[in-house]
C-alpha cells in the first residue's frame, strides 16, 4: 500500500513540475503568478507525501519495499532509521525533490503582480524537478518492491506497484559509516539544501537571460536565496569534515577525496558569486561573471551529484552505485550547453557595463578574489578529474593525489588571504595608496609581529609562518575598521557598535565571515604543518611519550551495545612527566550486524593548545598498536567554521529603512563611512 502511494505521489509531482513549466511559460509575457498557485501547492504536496510515506515504511520495518529492505534493519537505532530515508541513491533524491519543492514553492510564495521575471524563472526550476521526479518515476524508484528476498535484505525488485511482493525477515542495514556517528544523520541535508538553493539563482539568471533582463534586478531578487544556500553548503562541508575527523580514524579532516572536492568546488564559485554580485549591485560591474558563476555553481552541483551517485570513483563518500550516472551526465550536459549558449547569444548586451575606475579599489580586489577563486576551483576540478579521464582515454590508472593539492592550494590560498585583508578595508572605485596604508598599517605590523613571535618559537614552515602573518593581518585589518566606523559616531561605543551591525548587516556579517576564514586557515595550517604523527606499540599498563603527551594503555574494553559489538581499549592521557592525568579515551572498533567489516572509531581529547587524537592500528588483548596523533590549534578549525556560518547567517538580517542613502559628493573618489561599508 505505501508502495502504491509513493509512487502515485512522485507521479502527481511530475505532473505538478510539468504543470509549472508549461504555465510558467504561459504566463511569462503578463507575469501573472497566481496561475502558478496550484501546480506549486501540488508539487510541494506530493514531495511532502513521497517523503512521509517512505518514512513511515521505514520506521514500521516496511521490508517489502527494496530501498527499506536494503538500507535499514530491524536493529537500527531510531535517529540513524530515520536517517535511511537519505542513506542511498533513492532515498536521497526522494529528499532532493522535496528541498526542491519547498524552494520553488517559497520563490513563488513572494512573487507579487506582473512579475514576468519570476513567473519565467519558476518554470526554469519546473523544468529541473521534471527531471529530478522524473527519475524517481523511472531510474530511481525508491518505492520499488521486492519480489526475490536474501537470508538479509532483497535480492531483486520491480518498479511495478502492482506485482507480488515478498517481505524479507530483516533488512541490511545502513552502511556501517553511516550508523557510526549522529552527524551523518545531520551531513547529508545540510549539503543537499546548499546544492538545491542554488537552483533559484540559476533559474532567475536562465531567466533574465532570456528576457534579455540584465542590470541588478535578478540579483537583488536571488541575493537571500544565494546565501541562504551558501550557509547550508558551508555547513555540511564543516560537519563533514568533522565527521570524518571523530569517525574515519585516519587521522585528519579533510583528503582530498573525489566526493570531498565535489562539494568543495561549488562553495569556491559561490563564494567568489556572491563577492561579484555585490559589485554588480552596488557599482553595475562584473556582469558578465555572475552569469558565468552562477551557471557554474548549479552545474557542478549536478557534477558532485554524479561523483557521489554514478559509480564513477571509488570513495568512503560514495555510498552507492548505479545505472543513474548517464542520465546525470546528460543533465550537466544540457544545464552547461543551453545556459552557455544563452549567455553566448546575448553577450553583446551583456558586455556594455562600466568599467573599473581602478584595479586598486573594493571592486578591482573582489575581482582578484573571484580570479583567484576560480583558479583553485579549476585546480581542484583538474586533479579530481585527470585520473578518470586518463582511465576513459588509455584505461590506465594514475592517482592524483593529496600533495598535489597541497602543493597547488597553498599559494593560491595565501593569495586569498592577503587580498581579503586589503579588500575587506578598501574603499569603492579608487584606494590611494596613502588611505590604504592608514587602514592596514597596524595590521601589518601586527601579521610581522605574529611571523616573528612563530619563528622565534621554532617555527620553521614557512608556509605556517606565512599563514600566520596574514590570519593576523587580516583580523587586525577588520577589527581596526570596525572600531574606526564605531569611534565615528558620537555616544555610547557600545550602543554605537550596535547601531553599526544593524546598519550594515551586509558587509558586517560578511567580515565575520572572513574573521572565520582567517581562523580556519590559521587551524588547517598548523593542523597540517605542525601535526606530530606516532605509531606507538603498548602491553596493558605501559606508558610511551609522544610530542609532551604520555599515553598509558589501560586494559581492553568490550561490550555489546542494541545495534553492533564494541571492542577498544581504554587509554589515559597524561602531561609528559606520566604523572597527572588530563583525559581518559576509548578508541574502538565497531562491528555492525549484517557487516564483517569492523569501524574503527578514534578518540579524541581536545584542549585550549592542542588535540591529541588516538585511533587503533592493529594488535588486541595484552598488546595493541595505537596510532598517536596531536593537532595544534584544532579547534580553531570547528570555531571558524562556526564564525563563518554565524556571518553568513548575519548577513541575511534585513537592513532598516532610512531616508537618505550615502552617496558621492561631486568629483569626490571618497565616499562617507556608511556608504564605505555598505555591500549595496
């Protein structure tokens, strides 16, 4: 029955996006929104229904549907059994289309009268649910029921509702990672809302491109939707990279892996969009690079869908496997063709924006920023790329592997820093040499200070140092701004301060941001350049010293816990003299039902200074093998990230109504305080 029922719902939303395409065409010329009521209503509604419905098989152990029978057990804990219903190929498009379906209902949602721009750029985001439900009602049925049942789990199935189906006695189970840490019920939907947020601004750039509707309208209309997607995206990529800090136990957050790069490649053309439209906006430039951004954003977010989904590459990210990596290809094809030729075909007009007034400005260090960028997205792109592209072409295997990324990242991410540094403090249109070396002279002189104080202490990366000086550099910078702007105004600095970030929560909450990132380059290098690594071999009560920190071996811990078998060590971690104890750890190895394969999870005791991290490398009993590592700075990495999200999230606080906007006095290159800081 809820077999029948899902796949009835997916139906009805196929028929909804259709409906919003053919209407949203319809009615572009008189932009006559209201006549999209009824298709958005349904295809929300019917991807709410498809989605509580495959809970509700999940939760009541619905075997005879495949999807459950193989991706949930009758022994999975609650949160990770609701978590099933994202925890494959099927399940996560089901919630794909759901977030999709909520945007395009919200996007209509506040469309007002003769909204032809709107009306068109909802039936660009029809077309892309067509596709996405369209795949749920072919190639990835995730109501499919099962006709041949294993000992565990279903053997075979069929897309038809109708057939006979047989029920197995239990089910698979999640895969093993995805059942060994509470983020992973939390990682998957962050991203997949940062993905399809990105949806809005594409179809209103689609849009405008063919009303030939340029100058800023588009964007004032996309720029909530831009960083509200940015914010999720950014946050799934933080509490990825944490979940593989506390779970993987290799040691680290962050490998460079395929599906890892898949999600970091769209949050780079994102990010440098969101920099470009507010210059757009603000001083009518870079019009041509929003385009261009925007259709690159959307379009490797289908390209990360397809590493994860397709089969394609071989990773601890990509959680299934499937006949959908044409059909995805073939998706990135048209989004990457059609909007392309678009912009091609209006390139004329597009091109008739002003020009810098000079390089040396706000406008001219966001476009080195977005240059910069862009170079690391191509990068990134390049190296995840070449092995599967040798492999097509020779069928010969060569890896690309995580010092080429180091090697390639690190200047380029260097360079980002010091532009954000002077761009963060650079007035609009001209910075005279003189007004910049007033805004950052302190800020030099303490990054050098910084520099020196590391070299002094023993320091010898130069990478590290110069992180150093630059993360100092650019806090200092934003900081020294914020309490000039503040002592500009008279009264209470406390009140003034407030007064500040309500006034500009734009610019203000995107400094936040750039504080975070600061600091999270600061923790990835000294995570990186400083990190001691120690393989240390141990019988139960012996102690081994490593980087100042003592680790004595316990005794072996085991138990059996409602949905797998526990088996570690307990370890105690003391100061260096083997005298007073700071934290006692188990890392351990997790055995799932249904899987061989045992999980090794590490323990981690994290300090003001440093983590030190300990994970089981092989030998059990009287004897174990630990590996020993110890992070400085780690946590600096998860608080950045969290500034970072917090700016993001600031930025979105709408601006107060005022009476006058600051402008430019005649013939000055000097705007006032509050236009400086303005992001518009």
């Amino acid at each position: 029955m809820i077999a029948l029922a899902g796949y009835l719902a997916i139906f009805i939303a196929l028929g909804a996006a259709i409906g919003i395409v053919i209407q949203g065409i319809r009615y572009s010329r008189t932009g006559d929104a209201s006549k999209l009521r009824l298709p958005t209503s349904v295809l929300l509604g019917a991807a709410i229904t498809s989605f509580v419905l495959l809970e509700i098989g999940i939760l009541n152990s619905d075997f005879s549907i495949a999807y459950i029978a193989n991706n949930t057990s009758l022994t999975t804990p609650l949160l990770f059994l609701f978590a099933g219903a994202w925890a494959a190929l099927e399940g996560s498009i089901v919630l794909w289309g759901l977030v999709l379906a909520g945007f395009i209902w919200l996007v209509w949602r506040q469309m007002g009268d003769n909204d032809g721009l709107g009306v068109l750029a909802l039936a660009v985001m029809g077309a892309v649910a067509v596709f996405w439900f369209g795949l749920m009602a072919t190639a990835a049925n995730p109501f499919a029921v099962c006709t041949q049942a294993g000992s565990i789990g279903c053997v075979d199935s069929s897309w038809w509702p109708f057939v006979e189906s047989v029920m197995p006695v239990d089910g698979r189970g999640p895969n093993p990672l995805l059942q060994n840490n509470f983020m992973m019920a939390v990682h998957p939907p962050l991203l997949y809302i940062g993905y399809v947020g990105f949806t809005v601004p594409f179809g209103f750039a689609v849009a405008a491109l063919i009303r030939g509707d340029f100058g800023r309208t588009w964007l004032d209309r996309t720029h909530r939707w831009s960083l509200i997607a940015w914010v999720f995206l950014t946050s799934g990529i933080l509490i990825g990279a944490w979940w593989s800090y506390e779970v993987l136990g290799w040691g680290g957050y962050w490998a460079w892996d395929p599906v890892e790069n898949a999600s970091f490649l769209p949050w780079l053309t994102a990010t440098a969009f969101i920099h470009s439209a507010i210059v757009q906006r603000r001083r009518g430039m870079l019009q041509a690079w929003n385009f261009l951004l925007v259709i690159a954003t959307f379009a490797l977010t289908i390209f990360g869908t397809f590493l994860t989904r397709s089969g394609v590459i071989a990773s601890v990210h990509a959680f299934s496997q499937s006949v959908v990596g044409p059909v995805l290809l073939g998706l990135l094809a048209v989004i990457v063709i059609g909007p392309l030729g678009l912009f091609i075909w209006r390139s004329a007009e597009i091109a008739q924006v002003p020009r810098l007034d000079s390089l040396s400005s706000r406008e001219g260090y966001i476009l080195a920023n977005n240059l910069l960028l862009s170079v690391f997205a191509f990068t990134v792109l390049f190296g995840t790329m070449y092995p599967l592209l040798v492999e097509a072409a020779s069928g010969d295997e060569v890896a690309v592997g995580r010092p080429f990324f180091d090697k390639a990242s690190i200047p380029i991410a260097l360079l980002l820093l010091l532009v954000l540094g002077i761009g963060s403090v650079s007035p609009w249109r001209v910075a005279t040499p003189k007004l910049l070396w007033e805004r950052l002279r302190l800020a030099t002189v303490v990054g050098l200070i910084a520099g020196a104080l590391a070299v002094v202490s023993g320091i010898d990366s130069t990478s590290v140092v110069l992180t150093i000086v630059l993360t100092f550099f650019v806090i200092t910078a934003i900081v020294v701004r914020f309490v000039s702007v503040v002592n500009s105004r008279p009264g209470s600095k406390i009140k003034a301060s407030g007064k500040v970030l309500r006034n500009e929560p734009g610019y203000w909450g995107g400094q936040m941001a750039h504080v975070g990132i600061a600091l999270m380059a600061l923790a990835i290098a000294t995570t990186g350049g400083l990190a001691t690594r120690s393989l240390v071999a141990l019988n139960q009560g012996e102690t081994a010293v490593v980087a100042g920190y003592c680790v004595r071996y316990v005794e072996p811990v085991s138990r059996v816990e409602p949905n797998r078998t526990v088996s570690g060590v307990k370890v105690e971690v003391m100061d260096a003299s083997c005298t007073d104890v700071i934290d006692t750890l188990e890392p351990r190895l997790n055995t799932y039902p249904g899987s061989s394969q045992a999980i090794g999870t590490p323990a981690v005791s994290t300090g003001f200074v440093n983590d030190v991290y300990l994970a089981i490398a092989g030998g059990s009993g009287e004897r174990i093998e630990l590996n020993v590592f110890v992070f400085p700075l780690q946590w600096l990495l998860w608080a950045g990230g969290a500034v970072v999200v917090f700016g993001g999230l600031f930025a979105m606080v709408p601006k107060p109504p005022r009476r006058h906007r600051a402008s430019y006095s005649s013939g000055s290159t000097e705007p006032t305080v509050e236009s400086e800081a303005s992001d518009e």
